[in-house]
C-alpha cells in the first residue's frame, strides 16, 4: 500500500541525516534497493517505514512483503536522501539494542575492534568485511563514526546490524574483554610488530584496526597485547588502506590452515 507522507513524517525523516537524532529517535536510514533489500533479507533490522520518491514502483523490491510504503514528490524525496543521484527508495529502520561485555565474551573467535576510523566509506567496507567473515562482533571505540551514518550504512550493502556491537572507551573495553581470556591483537606496522602469521594462536581474539591517518591510539599498546603487520613493500607505498589491512587480517585469522 502506497500512501503520501506527511509534513511531519517528513520532517523527521529529514533530522535522521543528523546523529544527534538517530540516536535521540533509534532510528537510521538506510537508502537505495540493494541494501534496501539487504536488510530486508537478512531479517536483522525492523524496517518501519519504507520511502519512495513519486512514481517509484515498489515492484522493483526483490523481497515481497507486506509493507508499508510513503510516497514523496522529488524534491522533497531529495531532501532525506544522501546521495547525488538518489535510486527512489529509502528505508527507515530500528537501531539495534547494543550487546555487552558479558553476552559477548561468552562466545569464541574472532571481535573486530575499530579505533577511531573516521571515513565512512572505510567503516562500512569493514563491517561488510566483517559481516562476510561472520566475526563474533564488533566494538566500535570513542571517535569512530557512527556506524549508523547514512553513508556507512550505504557502504555496508545491507551488512547493518547484522554483527553484534559494543560502542565506547575501546581500552576500557578491551581490558574487560582481556580479563575473560580474550587476546588482543593490533594491528600496527611498527618496527616492534611481528608478521601477521607468526601470531600465537587464541580462540578468543580481538583484531583492532586504527584510524586512517595516525593508527592505533598510542594508549592501546601495553603489555599482554600483540602487535601484529602485514608484510609488504613498504619502501614503495607507505600503508595500505585501513579497509584492505582489516579484510587481509580478518581473511588470516579465519583460515582453517594449521599455522595459525
């Protein structure tokens, strides 16, 4: 059923493109058919609304479901849309309810662990990484962007909440988790990092990946925590990409092989 959205509606939807008010309202958009029916799949996320812009047909939704569609003239279609060229469609979701040290050390594998990654385009590409490599889940440290900004949700491809989180102070947090026998691993190409595949091997690992410009926060490295790099030619490019390390290490701790 398609019906017209309100001034109100639309007024609301408008503020969500702010974090203040995704995380007054809990709620987040997430924008474009892909990861529309993403999340739609996936079944992880309450979609609330669904927004169409005029003479969008709901029909190009793979998914069929019984939903509730709210139909905008262009030009206020592009005022809660956060792209140049929008695809017509934009869901209004819930934003999970955040886990916790608890729930989560109970678990094994591996926790993805972000430091103050600032590019929303690098977050959402790591939480896809993540979510393909089906980490236990991710804790998202003071500084980092928030994870439910139109553009991280958009680079996730409808990888949103599919992972538990855990967002807040990342030492406080990896020393609760370390006193639950989790191991903490940066990822870091100082001189005092070892290669990647010489790490010791744990079943509860926390793989931190740091911000794009100045890596991990100096605070993180203490005793009990492995640095841990990526060999490569760094006399011919200075780093790689935060998102690339991050998939390379991930790819590394999830393999079967009997090195690690």
């Amino acid at each position: 059923m398609i019906k017209p959205a309100s001034n109100n509606q639309l007024k609301n939807w408008k503020k969500l493109l702010m974090g203040k008010y995704r995380k007054r309202s809990g709620q987040f958009l997430a924008e474009g058919v892909r990861c529309v029916e993403q999340i739609l799949e996936n079944g992880k996320i309450e979609v609330e609304e669904l927004i169409i812009q005029k003479g969008w047909n709901p029909e190009q939704l793979s998914i069929k479901r019984d939903l509730s569609f709210f139909e905008l003239e262009s030009s206020d279609f592009e005022t809660v849309s956060d792209t140049d060229n929008p695809q017509g469609i934009v869901a209004v979701c819930k934003i999970p309810q955040e886990s916790s040290v608890e729930n989560l050390s109970q678990k094994s594998g591996v926790i993805l662990a972000i430091d103050a990654i600032q590019d929303p385009g690098n977050l959402g590409t790591i939480i896809r990484t993540a979510s393909w490599f089906d980490v236990t889940g991710i804790i998202f440290g003071t500084g980092t962007v928030d994870s439910f900004h139109p553009k991280v949700v958009r680079s996730t491809a409808g990888a949103t909440g599919v992972l538990p989180y855990i967002s807040g102070n990342l030492n406080d947090l990896l020393t609760s988790f370390e006193k639950e026998n989790w191991t903490t691993f940066l990822l870091d190409a100082g001189e005092g990092s070892k290669n990647l595949e010489e790490r010791p091997k744990s079943e509860k690992s926390i793989l931190v990946v740091g911000n794009e410009g100045n890596g991990i926060s100096d605070e993180l490295f203490r005793d009990g925590r492995h640095s841990i790099k990526i060999d490569g030619k760094p006399n011919q490019v200075e780093s790689l990409n935060a998102a690339i390390a991050c998939s390379i290490a991930l790819y590394k701790f999830s393999s079967n092989s009997s090195t690690f």
